[in-house]
C-alpha cells in the first residue's frame, strides 16, 4: 500500500476519481502540506509544478492506503510527462507529519510564474480536465503514458469542444436521456485525430426506439474559419494548402484553396483563435469579425464544429504567414476581387465547403459591409 501527497489538479476529487473507477468516499483522504515547497503555474499551462521553496508550503491532499492498481492507474495518467515520486515528510492540519511519495517534474522541465489558485483552475480548467481525463484512461492498456502524451493536446482540444457542444441550447423536444439509448461505447481509433463509435438506440418520428445500430464519427474538435474581406479594395484572401485527408479520400486536387481556418485551443474563444490564425496563415491584423455561422460542416461522419467568420482588414500589406513549421503547415496566400470569387462559386472550382458558405454569406451582406467601411 502507499500513501501518496498530491499538490495539482489531482487535489480535484472528481479528476482524481475518474483517474482511479472508485469514488472519494472510499478513499482515505486528509488535508496536508509539503513545507519548503510550492506549487507554482507553469507558464501557458493549466497545471502546476512543485519546487523547493523555502519561504512557503505546497497544500495538497495526503491519499493514504492505495493499492498497486490504483498507482499504476495515476503513473499512467502522470507518467507521460516527466514526473518520479519521491519519498517525502508531509504535515498535517493537526501538526502530525507523516511519509508519503510525491510526483516530482524533472528539475527544469517546465517554467514558472506565480503561485497556483487551485480554485480558479477547478472553475475554468476543472470540468475539462475531468472529460480528458475519461479519454486518457480509456487508453490504458493499449497505449504508453508516453504516446498518450504526445497526443494530448489534441485530447484536450476534444474534451472542450465536447464541453462546449454540452453547453449549447438543446432541444425542447427531445430528452436525450430518454431518446438516445447508448449500448456500447468505443475509442476505436486516436492520433491527432479520433474515431469513436457507438452501438445506440434512437427514438424515431413514431414514437419507437429504432434498432440497435453501430455508428462512428470523427472527432476534431471545434475550429475557426475565417474569410478575410477588405471592403474598400472588394477584396478577400485565400489559402491554398495540401490537405492529406482530400488526397486519402482519392482527390486529384489535394491542394484545396481555402479560408484561413485553426483548431480553437482549450480556454480560447472562437474570436481569439481566427485573429490568431490569420495572423499566423496569413500575416494579417483582422479588424473586426462578422459571425458568418455555426456549423457541423459533414454531420453525418464529423463531430468537428464550426465558427466561421467573415474578418474585415486591410489587405494592402499582409506581413508574414505561411503557417507553422511545428505542424507541418505550408500555406501560400492570394488576394482576388470579390467578382472573381463568386465567379468561381458559380464555376465550382473550390471543394472547401466553408469558403463556399462564407463566400455566399458575404455576397448577401456586402453592400452593408461597403457602407459601413468605404
């Protein structure tokens, strides 16, 4: 048995629950501290680090009694990211010290800047770790600590999309719990991307469940699209990129022109994320963004949603661009009239459906956006 001292998000019950398939109240449980130590914000990170300080004292919770599934359940989810345990003294509220190991980073593995506010971190990062987290412990026993790891960017981008599709108005009609019978549910595949599957019962028009069926989506996350317009010059700008999944699917055109479009990262807005890749794709300071609409752009096999965007800008002089070398991005951009682009919708020369739909809102809405900017 071992007694562990957690100082991060494992002091979120509900985390550490998921992580271990047992509830809190069967886990022996006491406040604690770790003197001469602090948990302090890695920096653009939603979790913390602990380093020797002298000047403070690391809170946590002593876990006391776990069993070796239970260790090699957290070393899973911890593991892939650098930390060993340490046999460490902590105190308790009452003064009583007592030995318990301790998740250690590898001196220098991450920055750091102040002290971490586990409660703001429970009300922004909270529910979304716990959804990660039910991804990531799915994969025990088919993948490594490490290679869960590399992949959990991407896990993270899926468990907030999914919080934010949870967020969204439902349907007065419908009660999915009632309406949705979930038989099975399968992690069937997992890179960058996911594919899930489900063996689920539907409630039909007639009033009857319908058969059991199997079926599977791919599961992205939410993006931004943004189609750059200049309304003084009548302008917009495209993107031309390989896209690998056209070519896989057969395409002979896998170099699809395109707006500027990225993932949207967990804790940022959908606005955040298109001024962000305009500027990377593109070099280009966007002024304002006009909501163009939010979309399931391939509803019957993609759970990825949607913002899409039409930005107004000045595209006398876009600086930069090209997309990131970290993933692999080779983007190259051009500028058209207005005419030019629709004529190539009526031409349907572009496959990318998000260009079409922001191309044919702005034709519905640019004599307002002329007036207002020219």
């Amino acid at each position: 048995m071992v007694d562990l001292f957690v100082y991060g998000t494992l002091r979120h019950v509900p985390l550490l629950e998921l992580i271990l398939g047992r509830s809190g109240a069967d886990l022996d449980v006491q406040a604690a501290a770790l003197p001469g130590h602090g948990a302090f914000a890695v920096v653009d990170q939603p979790f913390p680090a602990i380093e020797p300080r002298a000047d403070h004292s690391a809170p946590g919770l002593l876990l006391r009694g776990l069993s070796d599934d239970d260790m090699a359940a957290l070393n899973f989810y911890e593991g892939g990211f650098d930390y060993t345990l340490r046999r460490m003294t902590v105190t308790l509220d009452d003064g009583e010290q007592a030995p318990a190991d301790v998740y250690f980073p590898e001196p220098g593995l991450w920055p750091t800047g102040e002290v971490w506010d586990f409660p703001a971190w429970q009300t922004k990062w909270g529910a979304l770790s716990v959804r990660a987290a039910e991804e990531v412990m799915s994969y025990r026993g088919r993948l490594t600590a490490a290679e869960v790891a590399e992949r959990f960017r991407a896990i993270r981008i899926r468990a907030a999309a999914w919080l934010a599709a949870q967020d969204r108005p439902g349907n007065a009609d419908r009660d999915l719990s009632r309406d949705v019978v979930v038989h099975n549910h399968k992690r069937a595949y997992v890179n960058f991307f996911a594919m899930e599957e489900m063996d689920l019962q539907f409630r039909r028009y007639d009033g009857t469940l319908s058969e059991v069926v199997n079926r599977g989506a791919a599961l992205v996350g939410q993006a931004a699209v943004v189609l750059p317009y200049d309304p003084r010059r009548d302008q917009v700008l495209l993107i031309e990129q390989f896209r690998a999944a056209t070519f896989i699917a057969g395409c002979t055109t896998p170099w699809m022109w395109e707006p500027i479009a990225g993932l949207i990262d967990p804790g940022e807005t959908p606005q955040q994320a298109a001024h962000r890749e305009a500027m990377e794709e593109a070099g280009l300071r966007l002024q304002t963004l006009e909501p163009v609409g939010q979309t399931y752009p391939s509803s019957g096999a993609s759970g990825e949603f949607l913002h899409v965007f039409v930005g107004i800008c000045d595209l006398d002089q876009p600086a930069g661009g090209g997309g990131l070398a970290s993933e692999a991005e080779d983007i190259r951009s051009q500028i058209i009239g207005f005419d030019d682009l629709m004529a190539g919708v009526d031409a349907q020369i572009y496959q990318d459906l998000p260009l079409v739909t922001a191309a044919l809102w702005l034709a519905r809405h640019r004599d307002r956006l002329r007036a207002a900017h020219t």
